[in-house]
C-alpha cells in the first residue's frame, strides 16, 4: 500500500530546515492519494506517528537548454507534493548510517 501512495521523498534545503526546526518531512505522492491514504503510508512505511498531512499540486513548468544544435524546449511534469508534520519525539531519518 505504502509503495504506490509515496513515490519519492523531497531532499532539498528547504525540505531540511522544515525536518530539522518543524519535524515535517516533504513527499512526492500519488495524484489520486487523499491526505488519510498518505498519513497511514507514511506511518506503515517508517513507523512513525503523523500529527497532521498538508498536500499541494505543483504545477508543470517549461523549461529551455541551449545546446550546440540550438535550443531545446521541454517541460518538468506535475506532481502532488504532500508535507507531513509528525509527532513530537517522532523522526525519519532518509540517510541511514552515511
């Protein structure tokens, strides 16, 4: 169940500073999960606690390269992104033992 709702996590800066300072954790999920599928996939998955799911759809952006054969146009596809806040005590660590 876990597998097909939470696609990827979202390791960026400002996904950091969200875990360290908030304790939320950012998510790619599945367009058609709703915020109670995404909780419990993340609870089944790391075994931890969630206090509250907030999910957002991010828009497809246009991108250009510029090559040596002119300039490329494509675009980065829409994805629903779901930031999870969990409880207090609880963390999820991505890197393991790095």
């Amino acid at each position: 169940m876990g597998k097909n709702i939470l696609i990827k996590p979202i390791i960026s800066e400002k996904s950091e500073y969200l875990s360290g300072d908030f304790n939320q954790y950012s998510f790619v999920v599945n367009r058609k999960a709703n915020k109670i599928e995404i909780g419990k996939a993340v609870e089944e998955m790391y075994g931890v606690q969630v206090s509250s799911v907030n999910t957002m759809i991010m828009p497809s952006k246009s991108k250009v390269r510029n090559t040596r054969s002119g300039m490329l146009r494509g675009s980065v596809s829409a994805y629903k992104k779901a930031i999870v806040k969990l409880a207090p005590g609880e963390e999820i660590d991505f890197f393991g033992d790095i």
